[in-house]
C-alpha cells in the first residue's frame, strides 16, 4: 500500500542485493542444576524447539550450551571442562559454552542465535540483557523459539522483556524457597557440606529421605566423632592453646605439625597451617550445634555473612568437641588478638571514635604528647605506640565513656 506511483525497482540500491552467504546459525541452551534436571533430555528438548527457527536448508553450524545455574554472572559461566560434559553423556555436540558463544561473535563467525526462550541465556535479567545487547552490536540477532516472528518489533520486544522479568523473579522466587528449605534442615541438625575435621557424616536412620527428581532418594545425615579419637582431641588442643595460651594461628598450626602422630593431617594429607588452624577456631559446629549461610552463595563470590545472619539448629545436633561458651570465649580472644595486631595509635583512634570520645592535643616536645581526656592528662610517646600503651590508653577510654 506504500508502493510508489511508478516502477523504480530499475534503479541503483532500490533494493540490497541478499548476500550469496547461507546465515551462520549458533544453537544456544542451558540446563540448571539447581532443579535436578537430566541434561540429556533437556538440552535435546531445547535443541528441538530451536531447530522451528531455522528455514529450510539452514542447520546449526556449532552448539553451545551449559548444565549450570542461570543465576551465575557472566564471567562465572562455562566453567566445566570438556571431559566433565562428555561423562554427561548428552546427545548434542558441544562447541562451548555462553562464554565460548561470546567468543565466537566477537569474531565474527555468527550472524543468528537461536534458543528455546530468553531464560535459557540466564535467569538474572542484567545478564540476560548484557548477552542481549553485546549480540546486537555485533549485528548477531539473538532468536527465541516462543517469540513470535514477524509483525511489529514492539509486540516481539514487549514478550521477550516479560520474559526476562518472569525469569529474573523466578530466580528470586526459587532462592527464597531454597534458603527455607536450607534453613529448616539446619534447624533439624542435618549436616550442611563436608564434614569439618574431627568428624565424619552419617545417614540419620530415623529421617525420612529427601525426595529427588532423578535417580534415587537423598539420605540426610548427621555429624558424629571420627573414630580416630586423636582428631577430636586435636581439636580441643587447638581451642586451648588459643583460650589459655593465646597462641597465634601460625604458632599453633606449627606445634601440630611436629607431632603428626598426635595430630593426624585430614584426608588428602592437607599441611596444618596458620589458615587451616584459624578456620577451625571460627568454626561453630564443633559446639554440636549445625550452623548454615555462615557464608554467601557461590554466586556471591563466598563472602563471610554477619554472625547475625548465620542459621543455628534449634537444638545440639551431634557430639560436641568444645563447649559453646568455650567457643564464644575463643572468638572473643581471637577478636583481641587482631585488634592488638593493629598501629596502637590506630586502636587508640578506632576505640576513641566508637566511644565518642575527643583526644585532644594540649603541648608536644620532640618526644612525648601532652593530651586531654576528659578531666585526665596524658602523657603519650611520639612516633609509634607501643600496645601495652595502646592498652592502658583504651582501658581509660572505657572507663571515661
């Protein structure tokens, strides 16, 4: 109905000669194991509903997908090596993953992507229109088997935004559910990953198994003692050194490691060092209580949470090494312990700022300083404090807060 009056189609670029090249076409896909999915008939499926976006003639020249969480970033996806995908056993030939499709348009080796719906590219939405928008600026167009084609773009664009929107609450939607579930294993006293040293998981016997989608049923299990009572025992020394002694990390991981025969190594022989021996001080569940989200999701880079955030059973749950006293007392010690670590005039400013309280500078000469603490003088060395003064200076600052 827009034709001209007369026939131009005779003239120069009236209409752009279609290029002798048959469209290279990439198959994208993503199977999550978050839902328990088997990834033989899920990327199969996909492949299957992508293949209603090629036209006749056209085929997939390369296949990319992944069998991980859509809630990872950009720069966490396509982590499993090519032997890990084999042992999967999927019937669809891999060329990558997301980050390898990536590479592969920054090159300019694709002119379409075709998945079975946006979600397949990620399930968080700014991922999702990173992927989206890197595609189009590279002139690659990016198609999904549930959009409809042709018609306006707006209709197109309108449904591909919903679903981004759907995806991104359903990711929302199954970490809320996922961290109820976690929380109400906790509060029952199931274990929550690898057993830490000292103890080993078994099956809990009077539990009722958690249902799977495939394969069989998922036993819960519980800590208990390692047979070898010399890791228990180990543990306990740990404790005591740091409470009674007030053994830095470093010094106890070496007293352990001179005298293996009464501190075994773990498993794989892992070497008793300052880091092994301080995350066995902060851990909880050696006062017999599980304790879950001490850390983020992996999706978060593992960040330490608040203790305020961390999940507790209601009740112990398997065989205590130390007492929970004994291991708030630790944290305690090991908390002076770093403070004393810091410049002793930095402690000094740090305690004095947290109290509200003003250190104020009265005279100096070219080795002390006179300052004013409430109604106190003090009489303070320049250059660095030593921390025996650093403590007596907080103590006052207590005592005058």
């Amino acid at each position: 109905m827009f034709d001209p009056p007369i026939d131009l189609s005779g003239l120069p670029g009236y209409r752009a000669a279609a290029s002798a090249r048959p469209a290279r076409i990439a198959f994208l896909g993503r199977c999550s194991t978050k839902d328990n999915q088997d990834p033989r008939s899920s990327i199969a499926g996909q492949l299957a509903e992508a293949s209603a976006l090629l036209a006749p003639g056209e085929v997939f020249i390369a296949h990319f997908w992944d069998v991980e969480s859509g809630m990872l970033g950009l720069d966490e996806r396509s982590q499993g090596t090519a032997e890990d995908y084999a042992r999967l056993g999927v019937p669809v030939a891999r060329d990558g993953g997301l980050r390898e499709l990536l590479e592969w348009v920054e090159r300019g080796e694709l002119d379409r992507v075709g998945c079975e719906s946006v979600s397949r590219v990620a399930r968080d939405m700014l991922s999702n229109l990173q992927v989206e928008n890197h595609l189009k600026s590279r002139g690659v167009l990016l198609e999904c088997a549930n959009e409809p084609r042709g018609g306006k773009t707006t209709g197109q664009l309108e449904l591909r935004r919903s679903a981004q929107v759907r995806a991104e609450i359903f990711r929302h939607e199954m970490q809320e559910q996922s961290m109820r579930g976690h929380r109400q294993h906790t509060a029952n006293g199931y274990r929550h990953g690898p057993a830490c040293y000292g103890y080993i998981a078994v099956v809990d016997a009077d539990a009722p198994p958690a249902a799977r989608r495939f394969g069989g049923d998922r036993p819960k299990m519980r800590l208990a003692l390692h047979p070898d009572r010399r890791r228990a025992d180990t543990v306990e020394e740990v404790f005591r050194l740091r409470l009674q002694e007030q053994m830095p990390d470093e010094e106890i991981g070496r007293l352990l490691a001179v005298d293996l025969e009464r501190h075994p190594l773990a498993d794989g022989q892992v070497p008793w060092t300052g880091r092994r021996v301080r995350r066995m001080l902060l851990q909880p569940k050696y006062s017999g209580y599980q304790v879950f989200n001490r850390r983020a999701a992996r999706t978060d880079r593992g960040r330490a949470n608040p203790i305020a955030d961390w999940v507790w059973s209601r009740a112990l749950a398997h065989p205590a090494i130390v007492t929970l006293q004994e291991w708030h007392e630790t944290q305690l010690v090991t908390a002076r312990m770093r403070e004393r670590q810091m410049p002793g005039w930095e402690r000094v400013n740090q305690a004095a700022a947290q109290r509200g309280i003003r250190l104020t500078a009265l005279r100096e000469n070219d080795t002390h300083l006179l300052y004013q603490l409430g109604l106190r003088q003090l009489v303070l060395p320049r250059g660095e404090l030593p921390a025996a003064v650093a403590d007596e200076v907080i103590r006052l600052l207590e005592a005058s807060a």
